[in-house]
C-alpha cells in the first residue's frame, strides 16, 4: 500500500515537472528577438540616472538639427518660429549586448519614455518652457549609442534689425544646451559645423542665405562649473520682390505725380490740390510700415525713410506752387524787378524756355512809365507820344504848329485864354484821358503777362529741381545704402 502511494505521488511529481518545463518552453518559443532584448535591457534599468558607471566620466551629447523649414518671421515681437528635426546622439553605457544571442540583431527602436534622455531645451526660446519634445523612437545600437530625432517647432527670440528694411538682413541664433547638468556630467558636442538642409523647405518671404553651428563654454554667476552649448546661427535675407510691386514702385509713381505739380497751370487752382493728395497717398503707406515693424527707437527703417523724404519733397512742392501762384497773381500790382528779370534771362537760358513777354529793362520803375504820358500840367513835353498827341490836337484845332511847340506858356493854356476853345479844351482832355486808360490798361496786361512767365520759368526750374533731388534721393536710399549693407556684410 505504501509501495503504491508512493508510485502516485512519484508520477505527480514528474507530471508537475514536465508541465514546468513545457511552460518554459512554450514561453521562449512565443517571445521575439526584439522582447527578449528589450526585456533583457530594461531589467534593472533606470532612466533618472545617467547612463555610465563611472559617476566622473561625462555623458558625450552630440547635437544638431535639421532645418525643414523657416515657418514664421515676427518683426513685430521679434520672434522666429522653425520647424527641424532636433538630432541628438549619445552613448548609453547600460544599453549594450551581443548581436549573435539575438540572431544578428544590432539596432533596437526603443520608446524614448523608457530610456535616459538629455534635458536639451532652447535658452533664448520664446514659448512656453513646459512644452515636451516629440515622443518619436530612439534608435539603439548594439554599442549603446542612441540616436534620437523628434520633430520640433522652435519659437525662438531673435533681435531684428529693421534698419534697412526690406532690404534687411537677419541674423537670428538657436541657443541648445543641458539646462541641469555642467560640462562635466554632459558634454554638448555640434555634431557638424553647419544646418543639415537637405529637407529644407524655401519660405517665401525669406532667402535662407547661410548657417553655422558653434560650441561654447559658458560660465554663470550660479555655478563655477562650466555649461556648454550648441549656438546655431541662421543668416536670413528677405525677398524684396513683394514690397517692391507694393510698396516701392508705387511710392515712386506718387512722387513723380506731385512733380507735375509743376506744369499744371496756376489758373486752374488744382496745384495745390495734387500735392496733397499725393501726402495723404504717402501718409497711408507710412501707416502700412508702422504696422509691420517693431515699436522701436533703435532704428528706422530705410522703406519709413523714403517715404519720408518722399513726403518731404511733396510737401516742399505744396509750399512751392502756393509760392507760384503768389507770383503768378502779382502782376496787377507790382512790375518785375530789374535784378529778378535778370536772374529768370539767365535761368530760361538754361532751361531752353524763350519767355515771349518778358523783355528786358522794360516798366524800370513806374516813374519812367509816367513820363511818357501827357499830364495836363506839362503839356508841352516834347516825347514821342506827346508830339503825336499835340500835333493831331493842333491839326483838328487848327493852332499853329509852331505855337504848340512854343516854349512858355503851355497850349492847353493857350486854348483856355480863347473862349471858343473851350470845347476844343474838353476835346483835349478827353482824349488825353481815354489814351492814358489805354496805355495803363496796356501796362497792367503787359505787367501780369510778364508774372505769369515768371511763374512758368520758375515752375520749369522747380520741376527740374525737384526732380534731380528725388532721383538722387530714391538712388541713395534703395541703391547705394542696401549695396553698403550687402559689402558689410560680406567683408566685416
């Protein structure tokens, strides 16, 4: 009975190994290469701590990135927003095993969560600091090296300089280091010495001109360790194409209108008018600028300083045609000066403008103009008009020639001592008044005709001034300053 019981329970004994040793069996079969290797890896594995067993050897990061596209540029806030592929190599001492246990088996993608990752942040970042980084695989090697890549979107702080706006140039850097451990725990290495732009997207707006990646040891007044980073330096150009079919150009056409001020003729009171409504024009542009660049007083941009020389230039011809018609008006009341004559002779001379009606040394003075009209009191002046007007009196009246040249007595009083020469007298006068009327209104007709080519050969010297200064102004400030620039830049 014993001999029995004890058989049993021998045969449950080997029953329950069997079962064991299947199960284990079955167990290896169901489990992959990659299972067992990452099960084998993790075991005993903390991600708190960094990846070496000797606590003074540092973590070798190796970084760089790879720039897909330039997504943002805000003069406004002064901020740069990329997209790149943040590369990030390190040697994860506790990650290592031998290819031929796991059938040749050298590169494992493990979930980044699982494994030690450098706490890599942007210095000089923009956005909110709590933002994590892409949860993407790392790719381990059989040595322990991981390489891991995530996509990030970096809004970075870039200081703009708008000076020579849109023909600026930005330099904008992307400041990556460990922000927790010194350079002795983890060593930040530039993986090359240049931007990977192989999956680089072109921006519209902005010409990615050239890169350049950096390392730097830098101390802080928190500990006398030092910090080592990345600085990656993006040299961006913008493309002026936009603002100069938008901005520019129409400026331009603006400012070549208010020259035409200058041939529009006074009488038709729009001079005045055109010149500003070209400044309001310019003044809309001025606000469209405004809008788009920093509230800043560092700098003006060279677009703001067109236009305001622009608008200066058409402000100055708003105050020039009131001058011109001032002059233009003037004639009824005043002759041209000698010595004004003499300057507009030699500026029409110039200008190619043969004046018609302004003749020189003519109306001297209004004295020299009187003298040559018969007042009643010198009747017996013997100038040319007088001689006309008192040898026809003397033929109608039948006086003597001589007598009306006699000297003495004048021959109105001559007639005035005949009691029927009275209405000789009045015949006399009459006529002597009508021809003074017509030789005045003749004067003044004369006078203002020679005001009014004054004002056009004025105009005409204005225009070709205004001109040449606005030609040379728009070459100075969208040619010459932005060639300055673009030297400066190439040889600092």
């Amino acid at each position: 009975m014993s001999r029995d019981l004890l058989l049993v329970v021998l045969h449950a004994i080997l029953l329950s190994l069997l079962e064991i040793k299947v199960g284990c069996v079955g167990t290896n079969v169901t489990k992959t290469d990659e299972q067992r290797l990452l099960d084998a890896l993790m075991t005993g594995y903390s991600k708190d701590t960094r990846p070496v067993y000797n606590a003074s050897h540092p973590v070798k990061v190796s970084l760089g990135i790879t720039l897909t596209q330039i997504f943002d540029v805000d003069e406004k806030n002064q901020v740069l927003t990329t997209n790149v592929w943040l590369d990030q190599e390190w040697k994860d001492e506790k990650l290592t095993w031998d290819t031929g246990e796991y059938n040749g088996l050298e590169m494992m993608r493990i979930p980044c969560r699982k494994l030690w990752l450098p706490d890599i942040v942007l210095y000089n970042s923009a956005s909110d600091h709590n933002e994590k980084y892409m949860d993407a695989l790392a790719m381990v090697s059989h040595d322990g090296t991981v390489f891991w890549p995530p996509i990030v979107k970096f809004r970075s702080s870039c200081l703009m300089d708008m000076t020579y706006f849109p023909f600026d140039d930005q330099m904008c850097k992307l400041k990556l280091g460990s922000w927790a451990y010194t350079g002795y725990q983890v060593d930040i290495l530039n993986r090359s010495n240049t931007v990977d732009l192989s999956r680089f997207v072109e921006n519209g707006e902005w010409e990615l001109v050239k890169t350049a990646a950096v390392r730097n040891n830098v101390f802080y007044t928190c500990c006398v360790e030092p910090f080592p980073d990345v600085t990656i330096t993006l040299h961006i150009r913008r493309r002026t194409i936009y603002y100069m079919y938008n901005v520019i150009i129409p400026s331009i056409m603006l400012s070549s209108l208010a020259l035409l001020g200058f041939w529009i003729n006074p009488d038709s009171g729009e001079k005045v008018t055109l010149g500003l409504t070209v400044l309001l024009a310019l003044s809309v542009f001025m606000l469209l600028i405004a809008e788009n660049t920093p509230a800043t007083s560092f700098f003006i941009p060279l677009l703001g300083v067109y236009l305001i020389t622009t608008m200066s230039f058409t402000s100055l011809s708003v105050i020039c045609s009131v001058v011109v018609t001032n002059l233009h008006i003037r004639g009824y009341a005043h002759p041209v000066p000698n010595w004004l004559r003499s300057v507009l002779f030699v500026v029409s001379t110039a200008l190619c403008v043969k004046p018609h009606h302004l003749k020189k040394n003519m109306w001297l003075n209004k004295a020299s103009y009187w003298n040559r009209i018969p007042q009643s009191s010198t009747f017996g002046n013997h100038s040319a008009t007088n001689g006309r007007v008192v040898h026809d009196l003397g033929e109608e009246t039948g006086i003597p020639h001589d007598e009306v040249h006699q000297e003495g007595a004048a021959p109105c009083d001559r007639l005035l001592k005949d009691d029927n020469s009275q209405a000789n007298h009045a015949l006399l006068e009459t006529l002597k008044c009508l021809m003074n009327k017509h030789e005045d209104d003749e004067r003044e007709k004369n006078i203002h005709d020679e005001w009014k080519e004054v004002a056009m050969v004025i105009d005409r010297f204005l225009f070709v001034v205004f001109l040449l200064g606005m030609i040379g102004a728009s070459l100075y400030i969208l040619v010459a300053l932005p060639l300055q620039k673009l030297r400066k830049i190439e040889n600092p």
